[in-house]
C-alpha cells in the first residue's frame, strides 16, 4: 500500500472521534508535523492530551515533548515536567528518561542531579538505552556518583546492545584506557 498520509489522518479521525486512545496520539502527531493535514499544534495538543486520558502513555509525553522543545508551544520546563510525569507514572519509560534529561540540564532552574538520577536510574531499570548511557557517563565521569569504571561497563553495554551508538565509542574508551576491564587495545578497536 503506497504511504498516503491524508487517508492515515481520515481512519484515525474515525477511530478517534470513537475513543480509540492510540489513534487520537497518531492524529496528534499527524497534526504536529503537518502530514496529510495542515499542520495545527492546537489539534495537536488535543489529540495528544485525549490519548492520555484514554490511557496513552505516549499522548502525555508527546505534551510533554512540546513544552520542552517550545514546539508550537512557548517553552515551559514546568508544563512539559507535568506532562513527563503523567506519563511516567503510567510506567513509560521514555517520559522518565525525559525527566532525567530535564533535571540534568544545567540551565534549569531547578536542576537536580538527585532527580536526573533517580529518573534515569529508572528508566535504565525499564530497559531504556538512552538512560543505561546516560547513567553509564555519569558513572564514568563521576557525576554525582563515585566515578565506577566497572559499572560504567556495564551500562554502556546495556546501551550498546539496544544501538544507542555513543556507547561503542565509550566501550572503546574503556578498553583503551583499561578503565573497568582489562586493557586490550584489539577489544577498543572494535567498538571504535
């Protein structure tokens, strides 16, 4: 079936108009980006915010998402963490990890090391890759935590084994340096 994007918006639209939860987040993001609709953050957010409460993790981070990029939205740290934790307590763990990003960035007002932590530490323990890399520079550069090489290892390589790509690199790092694991410079030149 060729990609007809105005035909996706017009099924959605009907299994939205209906309730379908997961249908009004794809007509959200349809709208977000302009795609067989003119683009319109306003139906956006509504489509967004409806697949939340009707139980769309992805609706609430998707908000959340908007705030934080100042995506047809003024930028609001404080509206997109309310949106990221809507999510995130219906246990989706990107809406964590978005979390961490937000309290581990410097220019925040309420920046929070502790918080990135625990959200990150979270979002890693669901499996998410961005977040084991996260935690896994933290570990090595000492970053609220006592710098542990070895721990570092490991999360890079939870990272790495779901393609988040910076993690090789670091792995390489790692071997190079014998930093956690044994030096092998043969072992540093794969992951380089």
């Amino acid at each position: 079936v060729p990609q007809d994007y105005r035909t996706a918006a017009d099924w959605y639209r009907q299994a939205a108009d209906q309730g379908d939860a997961h249908a009004q987040r794809e007509l959200g993001q349809l709208y977000r980006r302009g795609q067989g609709v003119h683009r319109d953050y306003f139906k956006a957010i509504k489509w967004f915010q409806s697949a939340g409460e009707g139980g769309d993790k992805d609706g609430f981070n998707d908000l959340g998402l908007l705030y934080l990029n100042a995506e047809g939205v003024e930028r609001d740290y404080e509206a997109a963490i309310s949106w990221f934790e809507k999510s995130a307590a219906m246990g989706y763990a990107l809406a964590l990890h978005n979390l961490g990003v937000i309290y581990a960035k410097k220019d925040f007002v309420r920046q929070s090391d502790e918080k990135a932590f625990q959200y990150y530490s979270q979002a890693a323990e669901k499996g998410h890759g961005s977040s084991q890399y996260n935690l896994g520079l933290w570990y090595h550069k000492g970053r609220f935590v006592k710098e542990d090489f070895k721990q570092a290892f490991q999360l890079y390589t939870s990272a790495a084994e779901k393609g988040v790509v910076a993690a090789f690199t670091n792995l390489g790092s790692l071997y190079q340096n014998g930093q956690g694991v044994p030096r092998d410079y043969e072992q540093a030149r794969k992951y380089f």
